[in-house]
C-alpha cells in the first residue's frame, strides 16, 4: 500500500498491495481505525474512486495494482475530552496505573465510540496523561480488551513507562491469565490450539481460522472445573491477536457461553435447571475475564501481579453450575 497522505490530508490515495477482498474491507484494514461499517458508508456516499472512476459498491472486490482515491470528510477535533466516568483503580504510582475494566466499555475512542471510554475515564482523573506521546488519542494505551471482556489492564503514566510496557507487550512478556466459562467439556487437562487467524472470508467483519491473509495464534486451555453441560477454563496466551480466545474456543469445539458472535447462547438445548439457565441467560456477553496480569515495574523492574474476580453476572454462572 502506498499512501500520499494521511487521515488529516485530503484526497488519500491508496495502491493495492494484495487484492482479492471487498473494497470496505480492504479500507478498513488500510486506513487505522476505520471501521469496516465507515468504510462501507464512504463508498456508499460516492467518497471512493477506484481507478479514477467512482466506485459506489462496498462489496466490489479490489485487484492487485488497483489504485483507490479516498475522498475523506474533514476529520473532527478527535482529542479525547475528559468525561467523570468511575474507575476501578487496582494501583497507581507516578509511572503506571493499574485498572480492572468493567464488561461493557470500549478502551479507546474510535469512529462509532467517540466518546465514554476509558481513556475519558482516564483524562479525568489524570489529566497529565494529556501530554503522552505518541498517540494522543490512546494516551498510556499499551494493550487492549475487548468491549464486552472485563479485567485487569495497566496503563502508563509516563513516556519512558510506556516505551518499557509497549516493548513488554510486543514481546508477549505480561504474564496474561483469563477465566473463561464454555460449553462442554475438554477431555485432557490442558490443551494447545496452534490455528492462524485472518478475517473471516464470509463475513470479513469476523476473524476466522484460516490459512488466507493469516496470522500464528497459540492459546492454552487449563481445565479448572468440569460440569458436563459446561467448564470453567483458565487461559494463557502466546500471541495476541484480535479476538483470539474467543475464535480460538469455538474452533476447539468448546464456545465461550454468553459470546453473541463466536459463543454459545443457546441455552434451552441444555439439560439444566431453569435456576441454571436462567444465571446463563444473566451474562452479559461473553463470560471471559482478564483475571491475571503480571508485568515488570518500568521503573524498579520488580515484577507486579494483579489479580481480580470475575464480575457479577460471571460469579452468578458459574455458581449456578457448580450446583449442577
């Protein structure tokens, strides 16, 4: 891909590397923070010219040398603001925070959550984190969780404790432990899944197993309890790709219970209580949760671990279960 701007420069005008997908997707995948959804809308408003012709079909796939002329609208002032939204400090000192993320909120903004994420928590109560580098709209930001995946995340305070949390992220080097609730059993007590992930080919809005545009992914899965119907899992992972466990878990055959997308929510095929299926029907999305986070202090280099419960309606579950 070849670009003769960026976001703030108008037109952008793009080279196709590697054809063979949609034209949203591929303008999702190109352009940083697009949602395929913004891509598709660009098009569909005559904003997309492909080979110096408009192009008005999101679906239209694009070919290797193909040239794109994206006629962006003037972005607005995209700097998070400061909005007084609670937060569950775990620790903080003047080079790290240390938070537990409840279900439901989106880390970052992004077209589509322009705002009541957690960086506004953030800029609220730290207002410093105003001046971090490089990216203003993620001030800290080192690695990320799913809008609907509760847990522990650190955050830097500091340029210098960013630079060593990024370096530990990309290295795979936090100690990252989840709990998550699926469907049946697993037969032995730990198992790998080694599967590469890329986007889904039938529904691109998806990551899918597949050897197409792919990426390795390696996650573990530790049975910790088995209820037949259901287990509770502990995992670890080597990589961190996105939505990983959760693709991950249904290609092993065994869905993360409460997951809209890649989980299992159809609880009237199991044979449970109406008290169990009723907490199962009380998860709100998928019951997975970032337990575990253990990182090396950018400053004294000791070594930190942060543990945190599952939230309520993830506690209720399994409860239930254990009552099977």
């Amino acid at each position: 891909m070849e670009n003769s701007g960026d976001k703030g420069h108008l037109p952008l005008e793009i080279t196709v590397e590697e054809g063979g997908i949609r034209l949203d997707v591929f303008l999702a995948e190109s352009l940083e923070d697009f949602s395929r959804s913004f891509a598709a809308k660009l098009v569909r408003e005559g904003r997309v010219r492909l080979n110096g012709r408009v192009c008005d079909r999101p679906s239209r796939v694009v070919a290797q040398g193909d040239t794109l002329a994206v006629d962006l609208p003037e972005p607005p002032d995209d700097t998070p603001q400061p909005e007084d939204i609670p937060l569950d400090v775990l620790y903080e000192d003047e080079h790290v925070i240390v938070v537990n993320k409840p279900y439901g909120l989106v880390v970052h903004p992004a077209p589509g959550h322009p705002s009541g994420t957690l960086v506004n928590a953030l800029l609220y109560r730290y207002p410093e984190l105003r001046a971090m580098v490089p990216d203003s709209r993620r001030p800290g930001i080192v690695h990320r969780l799913d809008r609907d995946t509760s847990g522990v995340m650190v955050v830097a305070r500091t340029p210098k404790a960013y630079n060593a949390l990024s370096g530990q992220a990309s290295a795979h080097a936090f100690e990252r432990h989840y709990l998550a609730l699926v469907r049946g059993e697993f037969k032995e007590d730990l198992v790998r899944v080694d599967a590469p992930l890329g986007r889904s080919l039938s529904d691109p809005k998806r990551v899918a197993v597949t050897g197409i545009r792919a990426r390795d992914a390696v996650t573990w899965a530790e049975t910790l309890e088995r209820f037949g119907v259901a287990s509770l899992i502990r995992l670890r992972l080597e990589t961190g790709r996105t939505h990983q466990i959760r693709v991950h878990m249904r290609f092993a055959g065994r869905p993360i219970l409460g997951d809209p997308v890649y989980g299992f929510t159809a609880y009237e095929e199991l044979r449970v209580s109406p008290e169990v299926r009723q907490a199962l029907r009380g998860l709100h999305g998928q019951a997975l949760h970032a337990a575990r986070l253990g990182f090396s202090h950018p400053e004294s280099g000791t070594m930190l671990h942060f543990e945190t419960p599952p939230p309520n309606d993830f506690q209720a579950a399994l409860d239930a279960l254990r009552r099977l």
